[in-house]
C-alpha cells in the first residue's frame, strides 16, 4: 500500500524502456570483503534493482559487461578512480571500462563510503537519470550530521506530530523491532551519521544502567548503516542518580562522577558519539545555578568523553527569565565572551535564528561571531512553529536562506554555510542537527509531504549548497514519480510554500504570535503569561501607533551583535531587508512599503496572499488526482483543506486583533473574514 512507509527508498516497478536501461546495469555485483555494511550496500541494491525491474541481482566473482563494481583501495581491485580526496564518507561513481568490460564502478575509500554511494546510484535509477555515462565524486562538506529526537522516556515526544516515539524502551534491549533498521536505512541514504536518542528536556534516567543497555541495543542495529548514537543528558544526573551533594562542574566529585559514567557508557557502546546539553535554559539545570560559565559545564564533560573520542554538543539556546535583556539577544551575551574558551572536543549547537524556530527568523547572530569555536547549526525539522503535521510547508528554503545568509564575519561571502563546515575559520570538527519529525506513524512523519523536510535536512547537512529546489525535484521524483507531470507543479507547490505560511502566519518579520504552549494556530493578542518573553505582545509590541520590536540602538540595539556592515544594513528600515521588517523596526502603521502601500495594507495584502497561495496549492493537488495513488492523494487533499481553513483563521484572527489596536479599515480590495 502507498501509506508512505517506504520514504523515498519506494523502488516500485518503472516502465520497460527504464527498466532494460537499468537491467544493462545491473548484470550483477562485484565486491570483495564482507563486512556487515557493505551486506547492506549489496542488498540495497539488491532490493532497489528488483523494485524497479522485476530481475533480481547477483553477487559476481568476476567482472562481466554490465556489471556494477563496489570497490575500496583495500580491496585490491585495480581501479580508474582516486579516491585520494574523497575522505572517510564520500565515493565517487563512473561508467567506466575495467578489464575491457564496461561496467559502474562506484569507489570510495570505506564501506560506509560505498554504501553512500550505492544510495546514490540507487537515487539516480529511481529518479529516471541516465545510467550509461555517470561521473560524479562526493563528500561530505560537514562532518557530524545529526538527527536530534524529542523523544521521551515514557515514549511521548516534545514537538512531535507523527505520533508516538520509536523508540520501544520497554522491550528494549531484548527485542529490536524491524523499524530501526528501516530507520537507519532511511538515514544512511541521505548520508545522516548520527542520532540523539533522547530529549534535550533530559531525564537523568537517560543514563541508568538500563537505558545505557538500551541505547547499546540500537546502536548495534544502527552501526553498520554508519550512524553513531549520542545521549541527552541532564545537568543534575549526578545528584538524583547517585545522590552527590553538587552538580558544580568544578568540583572533582562531579567530574570523577561524569568520567565514570562516560567509562560506563564507552563499554556498552565503543563508538558512542557524545552528550547534547541543555543547560540554563527554561528551567533546565545547570553550570551557572553554581555560578560557573557554560564554558566550565562543557569542558568538564568534555574531559570525560575525550579519552573515549566522544564530543560534547553545548546548546546556546539560553534565556532566563529574570534577565530583562531582549530574548534575541540573551544567547550571544552568554556565549560570544566563551570563544576560545571551550575545549576541543566541545560544539557549540545554536539554533538557526535567535527566538526561535519561527516561520522566518534573521539568522542567529552567534554565527560568525565565535571564530575559535566550532558552531554547530540547530535545525528543526518537526514544524512546531510551521503547521505541524497537516500544513504543507516546505522547509528546504528556510535551510537554503540561513544557510547562505552573508554573516560578513571576514567579509563578503563569510556565509552561515561557511562557518557551520568549518572552513570560514578552519575548523576540522563540523556539524549540524536537526530535530526530528519522526515518530510511530506509518508515514514516519506525520504527512507525506513533511517527509521532505527529513530529506531535505539529509541532503543539505551533507552539501549545504545544494539548492532547496534541486532537492525538493530529487524528493518528488522519489516520491511520487519522475513524470515531469507531477514533479513540476509538486516542486512549485512545495517551493512557495514556506513562504506562504510566513504571509499567513508572521508576515514582515513578525514573529512568536502563536497561541500559548501549543504553538497551533494565532495568538497575537496573548499578554497574560508569568514570563513577558513568553507573551506575543512582547514581540509584535503594536499598539495604535504602530507595530515591531525596535531592536535598533534606540530600542534593544540587538543589531549591534552582527557583524558592522550587517548592523548598519539592518539599522535602517530603507536598507533592513524588508521580510525582516518587524523583526528589527518599530515601525508606524502609515510606513510605506517598497510596494508604496501602508504597513498595514501590505500586512493586509500578505495575509491575503497567504491564504490564495493554499488555494492555489488545492487546485493544483486536485489536477494531479488521476496521476496520484488514491492513498497518498486523499491524505494530501485533506490536510490542504485543513491548511486553507487555518490559513484563514490566521488571517482573519490576525488583522481582526490588530484592528482592534489600530482601528485601521482593510484596504480596498482585501477579502471580507471567512
Ligand atoms: C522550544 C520548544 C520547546 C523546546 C525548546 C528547546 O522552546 O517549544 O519544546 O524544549 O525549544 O529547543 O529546548
């Protein structure tokens, strides 16, 4: 059935001329070697070629015309290929002749190298790609590409819209379940080499014996797919497991304690990758409860993994509630006086803007601001802020905007991009994260169309140049079909979409004005939560004179932790870009946009286009009725008639408050609320 479980890893049957193309390439398959992942390439392939075709492949011990060749340095196999620069994880894969015979050689220096690129031979079959003269090399650009889970002890996961967590720790260790080898599939064919199991919201449980046993259990599963497993831990895991008086990073108790925890876990799992730490952070614990730096929390934790070859993943999404300082600004005033004081072994993990996750945010100003110490990117791929699971809201332009923001560290070009892989201020230990959208669902993801989001996260933690419409043609091609009938219009649906719930939702830069707690649907008129920064009149700040949150130096000065050249841009609402308007300005109702109208009819004229963008969205699914299976087509037709009420519920909830602080008629023509 086409209830979505097989991802984008469907091999179903293509048509004949396809398929004999693919069958010319496929006689059999030359390895040499034997190890656990290179099984996995083999029946891969495998499984792909007789998705596609029907025949079903042999492992061959000599070449032969057609045949499809995995081969490493150490296998021996004389190769027209180096692999000289391909690193640990990348491969190279050319048509080529060996021994007189024109065969696929795919070479990469590791078997998990050969595994990635089986996968993306497997992608280019499937995608309808010629397979007769193929010449590609890759590898990774970032080192530690992660998936973040939410997920709780208790099986619940914060954030999450797929349903409960995959994670069966009841019957784990004991019984491994088929799904977190499909899981780590999933994930390996997009090049993902890490996963942390557990919640940042940790529970110092996490690190008991028992769940040391069970996360030894999936990283068993996921080693030969190439994915390490990493931990959440909680500050005070040492007072409330083991009853020690202090979880002050200085004192050579806690220390001892930690380094024998890290012992502990390095036994059961050799190739653990490390801790994920949130720490002072909404009410979590940690280092400065004892007045200590967050640079003496991590390096403590540091020193207890780096015997081990583990890392350390610092959180800087911190804000506390009894500091007056703007929310935005609160994450680079603990962190940039830390550059150079962490350890080597510690990342610093900072989220992709400054609040957080919203529809669109200005990127985090930490980024180019902590040259000596490696930032890792946070991003989200559960759409907590972006519709959840009904709303198609395609994230790869989101990833693509922050990734290739100009943060003119070290002048023009000293893109985002360029400091997460390390090579602005030549780091060696890179990485990026993102917090999963996975979950129990048959689907995975909550929606056919979220499953993009996984994807596009893969993609583009291992080639963060890759443009957000290249994948999302790669996704639809996988998907769906590579019927151009159906990948055009579906790209160009899912190319506008981020930007339509950013009109409907948060238009010129506004943000955080969803309904409490939940974050579902709007709530801009909120002012009665316990902490002010939690309240959506704490950042749209409108009142009959005007809209936005002044974060020039007349207001919070926030642009003043960006590079100058940036700074002076945003100083000014002339020059700020004008999707950050509100973000940056206080602005008066009457400002004219670029457009010549009104802030407020533009707003107006925003959330109009928010909602005609879903419609759009609507007729263009329903055109694809006779081209989609039924299963897939009901579920996407539902959630849009979902997203087209919200939408309008958006708009209307929207401009109906703040008509009721600015008294200001709809311009002429906007539509009457729904
Ligand atoms: C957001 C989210 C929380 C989460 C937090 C974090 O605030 O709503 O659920 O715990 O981010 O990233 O730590």
């Amino acid at each position: 059935a086409e209830d979505g479980y097989d991802l984008w890893l469907r091999y179903r049957p293509v048509e004949a001329a396809r398929s004999t193309d693919i069958a010319a390439r496929t006689t059999g398959i030359v390895t040499s070697g034997d190890s656990p992942t290179l099984a996995i390439a083999v029946a891969e392939l495998q499984r792909g070629v007789e998705g596609m075709t029907g025949r079903q492949i042999a492992p061959l011990s000599a070449l032969r015309p057609g045949a499809l060749v995995l081969a490493t340095p150490r296998t021996g196999t004389a190769m027209p290929i180096d692999t000289g620069r391909l690193g640990d994880e990348g491969y190279a894969i050319r048509s080529t002749q060996m021994s007189g015979a024109p065969v696929t050689l795919i070479a990469a220096n590791s078997d998990r190298g050969l595994l990635y690129g089986v996968y993306h031979w497997l992608r280019l079959a499937q995608g309808g790609a010629a397979l007769d003269r193929i010449d590609l090399r890759s590898a990774p650009r970032i080192g530690l590409r992660l998936l973040n889970h939410w997920d709780n002890l208790d099986g619940t996961v914060e954030r999450g819209y797929a349903g409960m967590s995959i994670w069966d720790w009841w019957r784990l260790p004991d019984y491994k379940g088929p799904r977190y080898a499909d899981y780590a599939r999933a994930n390996a064919s997009l090049g993902i080499n890490g996963t942390v199991l557990n919640n940042v919201n940790a529970k110092a449980e996490s690190l008991t014996p028992a769940y040391i046993a069970k996360a030894a259990a999936l990283a068993h599963v996921f080693r030969p797919y190439g994915i390490r497993v990493y931990l959440s831990v909680r500050w005070t895991a040492p007072m409330e497991l083991d009853g020690l008086k202090t979880a002050d990073p200085l004192d050579p108790q806690v220390a001892a304690w930690w380094k024998a925890k890290a012992d502990e876990i390095y036994r059961a799992i050799p190739d653990f990758g490390g801790f994920l730490v949130k720490a002072n952070s909404e009410g979590q614990p940690g280092p400065q409860d004892y007045k200590r730096t967050h640079a003496d929390g991590a390096n403590m934790l540091a020193a207890a993994v780096k015997p081990h070859g583990g890392i350390v993943m610092w959180r800087a999404f911190v804000y506390q509630h009894d500091n007056p300082e703007d929310r935005a600004k609160q994450a680079y005033s603990d962190f940039k006086p830390l550059d150079g004081q962490f350890a080597d072994n510690v990342m610093v993990q900072v989220k992709n803007g400054a609040i957080d996750f919203q529809p669109r945010e200005p990127f985090h100003p930490l980024f180019g601001a902590m040259p000596r110490t490696p930032l890792m990117m946070e991003f989200q791929i559960t759409k907590e802020y972006l519709g959840q699971s009904t709303h198609l809201t395609y994230l790869g332009p989101l990833f693509e905007e922050v990734l290739k923001a100009d943060t003119f560290a070290k002048g023009r070009g000293s893109t985002v991009a360029k400091v997460i892989d390390g090579s602005l201020d030549g780091h060696r230990l890179t990485g990026i994260a993102g917090v999963a959208n996975i979950g129990v669902d048959r689907d995975w993801s909550g929606s056919i169309f979220n499953q993009a989001d996984w994807y596009a996260f893969g993609r583009m933690a291992w080639n963060p140049d890759l443009p957000a419409e290249a994948v999302a043609r790669e996704w639809a091609a996988l998907a769906f079909s590579p019927d151009p009938r159906i990948v055009d219009p579906v790209v160009a649906m899912m190319m506008g979409s981020r930007e339509a719930a950013v009109d409907y939702m948060t238009p010129l830069g506004l943000s955080h004005v969803m309904a409490t707690g939940h974050h579902y649907g709007p709530g801009p008129w909120v002012s009665d939560l316990a902490r002010p920064e939690w309240n959506p009149v704490y950042y749209h700040k409108a009142d009959a004179s005007g809209i936005g949150f002044d974060r020039t130096a007349s207001g919070s000065d926030a642009v003043a932790q960006y590079a100058p050249q940036v700074a002076k841009m945003l100083a000014n609402p002339k020059t700020a870009p004008e999707r950050d308007l509100l973000w940056f300005h206080h602005l008066p109702w009457s400002y004219r946009l670029k457009s010549g109208e009104s802030l407020w009819d533009g707003m107006v004229h925003r959330y109009d286009r928010g909602v005609a963008y879903v419609e759009d969205m609507q007729r263009t699914w329903d055109s694809l009725r006779p081209l989609i299976d039924p299963e897939r087509f009901a579920q996407t037709q539902a959630f849009l008639r979902i997203q087209r009420r919200e939408a309008q519920w958006w708009r209307d909830a929207s401009i109906a408050y703040f008509q009721s602080v600015n008294r200001l008629p709809l311009p002429a023509g906007s539509a009457k609320p729904a």
